[in-house]
C-alpha cells in the first residue's frame, strides 16, 4: 500500500499584520485492489489589525480521479471556502464568528452496472451521480477565569442540500448544533 502526499506552496508574512499563501497538492494511494490519485489548490489569508482582533479565510479545492480498479461512488471533487472573525483578550476570553461552506460531487466511474466474482450487481452509475452542498454559520465563546479553568459554547446552523442528478431524490436539511466544553484549571 502507498500513501503519498506532496504539498507545494508558497507563503508570504507581512509583518505579522497579515499573511498570505497559495499551493498546489498531489496525493496519492495506491493498494491491492485500485489506484486513486488527486490534485488540488489552496489558498489561506489571515489579517490581524490588532493584538485582539483577526481574521482568516481559506479556499481549497481537490479533484479525485481512480485510476485504477472501481470505486461505487466514482470520481470526487471537493470545494471548502472558511472565513472567521476572532476577537480575544486575555482577561476573560475571546468570541469568534465562523462561516464555511463544502461541495462534495460524486460522478459515477462507470455507466453500467458491474457484476461482481460473487454475482453480484453493483447499482447504475446514475444512482451514484450526486452533489452535496452545505454552509454553516457558527459563532463560539470562551469565557475564562484563571482560578476555575475556561468554558467554551458554540451553536452552529447547518444548511444545505443533496441532489442526485438523475431521480427526483433531492432534498434540502437544516441541522442546529450546539456544544460546550468544560476545561479545568490546570495544576
């Protein structure tokens, strides 16, 4: 089994007020049964006005090809956008606002069905030729005291939709998360 990752990228800091960074990604996994390989873009940013206040955004994007052997979902393509606000200050936390949003598309590798050694009947590739879209919104707050620890809360509002681009089996969710974390004083 090979598992190879091969990042380039380039980077520049500005003063420590803002950064930027562009690169190119090359994996690959490579087993027994199929050879899957994909390449990809990245671009992140951070720009930090003061001590307290920063902001960071990203955008990557992947292409998954089987080269080969089969896989029942097929070829992938994966696109991730995040922006986030952060304000933080050492006397009782910090509050930070995050946005991200992911498309994941599935095509179908294979146009027929596949009988397998066992005779079995893998599905149509129209059954795997589907899209997923979500964003979610999540604002997060740390509040901390140093003689009892830091609690953290965040809600997160999830919406998207899935489409399978060949039956009427689209559909749309909302999901709303909430979390906390309860983290000690350490000795």
């Amino acid at each position: 089994v090979d598992n190879i990752y091969q990042l380039f990228a380039l980077g520049k800091n500005f003063k420590n007020i803002a950064g930027l960074r562009a690169g190119y990604e090359m994996r690959t996994q490579d087993d027994f049964i199929q050879k899957v390989t994909s390449t990809g873009f990245l671009f992140e940013g951070w720009f930090k006005p003061t001590d307290k206040l920063s902001f960071n955004g990203s955008f990557t994007t992947r292409s998954e090809e089987t080269d080969e052997g089969r896989r029942l979902l097929g070829d992938l393509d994966v696109t991730r956008h995040q922006v986030t606000a952060q304000y933080a200050d050492p006397a009782w936390g910090k509050l930070k606002v995050r946005w991200q949003q992911r498309t994941r598309e599935n095509d179908p590798l294979f146009t027929e069905g596949l009988t397998t050694g066992i005779g079995l009947t893998t599905p149509e590739a129209s059954e795997v030729n589907t899209k997923v879209e979500y964003s979610a919104l999540t604002p997060e707050l740390t509040l901390r005291r140093a003689d009892l620890g830091s609690l953290t809360v965040a809600y997160s509002l999830i919406t998207g939709t899935f489409e399978n681009t060949t039956d009427a089996a689209d559909y749309t969710f909302r999901d709303h998360l909430i979390t906390g974390t309860v983290t000690p004083r350490s000795y």
